[in-house]
C-alpha cells in the first residue's frame, strides 16, 4: 500500500493541471495513474481526506441548485441519438469564438465541432451533420443505423435545408423548446462542463489563441475527462468497454 507522501504529489499534480476537478474525478485519474506503477488502487475517501488535509479541495457551491433535468434524453446504448449545441467565447480583446458540436448522448464523446469568428449559421450546421456521419461511419452517403439528430429550436438547425440535409443523411431530426423538461439537457451539461474545466483557466487572449486550443481541449475531454454517468470513465474509455462486450 503507498502511503500519503507518495499519493500528494500526484495528487497536487493532477490538481493543478485540472483545478476544476473534485476529489473523485482527481481519484479515478490517480487510479489509471498508479497502474503502470503497478501500486494498488486508492480509494476515493482516501483521496478526500489527503486533499482536505492539504487545502486541495474544491470551494462548497453555495448558490442555487441547477435545474433538475427530467427529459428523457440519455440514450442506453451508442449511435442511438446524437444531439446539437453551441456556445460562444468570450476573449480577452474582445473577439469572440462561436462553436458547434455534436455529442453522443450515450458515451457522451464529442463526435465532431465547427468553430468560426463570424456567429454560428445553418451552413455550419449542416456541415457538422455531413462530418458527424463521416466521424463515426466513414464515407458513407446516409447512415447505416437509424439515429436521431436532437437540437433546440435555434434558427441553425431550423432552416429548411438544414432539416432536409438532416433526413437525407438519415437522421430522424426532433427540435426541442429550450428549458423544457424535454430539452436537449446532455448538451447544455457539457458546455458547463468545458467552460469550467477548459476555457475558464485557459489563454484567451484572442480568436486565434483560442481557435488554436479549441482541439486539444476537446480530445482531452473524449480520452481523459471522467464522467459520473460513465462510471468515472472518459467518453472513449467507456466507448470501448462498451465495444470490447459486443465483440467479445
């Protein structure tokens, strides 16, 4: 068994690289950390009481609940149903970056994103659907599964075209008032998520600096980034777990 000495540093690593991390997402990274060491594996309260002994710990969010989401929206198994969202930026000059993204409701990986300085319009819409399929199928001119594509009723996603690009790749294509219990709240998680644990501490000097990034923080979030509803594991990590049981 390592003792706490050997576990602090590690610890204070993984927290200042990821200071938005709580003590069960630092544990499960320590835990695929202490692997290849071949230490055995901590447990998480373990993992609490150091980082409460050390100052570690997040700041108890002492503001209002979120809102509780009761749509039906995650899905059990993967390339079921996709959903759609955007955010923007905000940089330090005061250029702004606008992003969309698709995202697996069941393993929750990001599939593809777009990014532009100019505002989010239905041509990028319908380029994230055609590169979401190419993403997870290949070369492929419609999908060889049934998915459904999930949006809110942003004018993007709305536009005829879009909706008609949608289904002729073979989308089921729903559009959903926002903020209503059937509203796309996996996607809305997310944003939280990547503001907090990315673009909240990162270099936002301008478009550029931040359009140059956009990359690198998304696939540390599909290989590295713990979910709760995933078990404690990354989107990928869960994603092949989930293949390596249909195969094996």
């Amino acid at each position: 068994m390592v003792n706490d000495e050997f576990l602090l540093p590690l610890i204070r690593e993984m927290t200042d690289a990821r200071p938005t991390y709580g003590y069960r997402r630092v544990t499960q990274l320590l835990r695929i950390r202490l692997t290849p060491l071949e230490k055995a594996p901590v447990n998480h309260k373990r993992v609490y009481r150091i980082m409460k002994l050390n100052g570690l710990l997040l700041q108890r969010y002492s503001g209002k609940p979120n809102r509780t989401h009761d749509g039906k929206v995650v899905t059990l198994r993967s390339n079921t149903r996709w959903c759609s969202d955007s955010f923007s930026i905000q940089c330090w000059n005061g250029d702004r970056v606008h992003v969309i993204f698709s995202l697996e409701t069941c393993d929750r990986e990001v599939i593809r994103h777009l990014s532009s300085t100019i505002g989010v319009d239905g041509a990028m819409a319908r380029d994230l659907m055609v590169e979401s399929v190419e993403a997870r199928f290949g070369q492929v001119s419609k999908l060889p599964v049934r998915v459904q594509w999930l949006s809110d009723n942003g004018p993007c996603y709305t536009a005829n075209e879009t909706v008609q690009t949608g289904r002729a790749l073979g989308f089921e294509v729903c559009t959903t008032p926002a903020y209503s219990p059937e509203s796309n709240g996996v996607a809305e998680a997310f944003v939280k998520t990547f503001k907090r644990d990315y673009v909240w501490s990162a270099d936002l000097t301008d478009a550029r600096t931040v359009m140059a990034q956009l990359s690198k923080w998304f696939e540390d979030y599909n290989e590295n980034a713990p979910h709760k509803g995933l078990r404690m594991l990354s989107p990928r990590q869960f994603r092949r777990q989930q293949e390596e049981k249909l195969t094996g």
